[in-house]
C-alpha cells in the first residue's frame, strides 16, 4: 500500500524504481527498469503516465499484457486509495479539505464531470450527485439539473465542484456563468450555494475563497 501511495502521488524522486518494481511485480530487473524509463521518457512523469490506458503502457513500455494490467491496476487502487470523499453525515469544512479529498478521484480523468455535494442546515452531506459528464474542456450544466436534486433530497446548502482535465484550474468564461445562474437560482429557491470549486492536477479555484460568490 506505501509503494501505491507514493506512486500515485509522485512525491519522492525515484518514481523509476518504483515502477520498474511494480511491473517486475516486486523483484526489479534491467528489462523492468529499461521498460519504466521508456514510460516516463514518453509520459514525462508518473502523474502523466496515471492518465495513460493500459493499452498505452503496455505499447510504450514494451511489456506483456499482465505487466501492463498489473501497472495499470496498481495505479488505479492508489487513486481509490487516496480519494476520501465527504460520507453521509459528514460536515462541510474549507475548500483545501475538499480539494485534498476529491482531487484522487480526477487523476485519470479524461472529461469533465461536474458534481453537487448536497448539504443539509448542519453543512452535513445528505448525498453527492454526478450532474453532468462533459468534454474535454467543457461540462454543459442546467440549473434544472442540479436544484432537481436538491428540491427532492430537502437540501439546505449546496457546494459545486468539477474538474478541469487540462490540471489548470483557473476558471472559464463558461464556469463563471455556469456559478453566477446556479447561484442566482440557489436564491430563488432558498438554497444557498456555498462554495464552486474546480479542481486541477496540483492546485484548485475556490470561487468563494476568491469572493467571487458575493459578486452574484
């Protein structure tokens, strides 16, 4: 479990022994450490080759099909791992927790999906809500959509959040607008929109920490 950690997260440099075990599957040899310089020289890091199909590493790597599957998989139970989301009943604290707790689940992902945290008078989560999956750069979101849910599960508060597959998480001219309708349909129905938060590959946009929700 400590190798997939630090695998996923990247955070010490001999990310190409590392994977140069994981695809020895324990026992590191010349031909697995020569097929795990060949992924980071074509993927750049361990962060980038996470975004990779396993068909890729095993083309780039010039691996075997169970060394690629077991990379891949190796990989993918880090991600789950990592990512902590907010339970049933938990309370709603600060957009950096958020971001550390949400963030894992974005690591592969490829499209933008936009999410609502449901919260009740408490800030406690009632349910999360997948509300839309997007393109590459863009995730269309209707109002109707979101508060549909939020009507119907009674909810008191809600914190938007979707990420950005480019890892940049500066908002767009679409994401403002998409944050100034939901909040201003938040207040016809008395449902306040407490924080929308983009999600990026190392940083995040917090549109109430930038203020950018009182504007609305």
């Amino acid at each position: 479990m400590a190798i997939i950690y630090v695998v996923v997260e990247n955070m010490i440099n001999d990310s190409l022994n590392l994977l140069a075990a994981v695809i020895a599957r324990g026992a590191e040899s010349s031909a697995s450490t020569a097929a795990a310089r060949r992924l980071l020289r074509h993927f750049g890091s361990v962060q980038e080759l996470i975004h990779a199909s396993k068909e890729e590493m095993r083309t780039v790597g010039k691996i075997s099909e169970k060394q690629a599957t077991a990379l891949y998989l190796t990989l993918e139970l880090g991600r789950e791992a990592y990512s902590a989301p907010l339970r049933t009943g938990e309370r709603f604290s600060s957009s950096n927790e958020l971001y550390h707790r949400y963030r894992a689940r974005f690591f592969s992902a490829r499209r933008e999906y936009f999410f609502s945290l449901q919260l009740n008078s408490k800030n406690q989560l009632i349910r999360e809500v997948l509300i839309s999956v997007g393109s590459l750069n863009i995730s269309v979101v209707h109002p109707r959509e979101v508060f549909s849910f939020a009507v119907k599960d009674s909810t008191s508060a809600l914190i938007l959040l979707h990420n950005h597959p480019s890892g940049d998480p500066s908002p767009s001219r679409e994401d403002r607008d998409c944050t100034k309708r939901l909040v201003h349909a938040g207040k016809i129905l008395g449902i306040r929109v407490l924080d929308h938060i983009v999600i990026g590959h190392d940083n995040y946009y917090s549109f109430a920490d930038a203020s950018q929700l009182d504007d609305h």
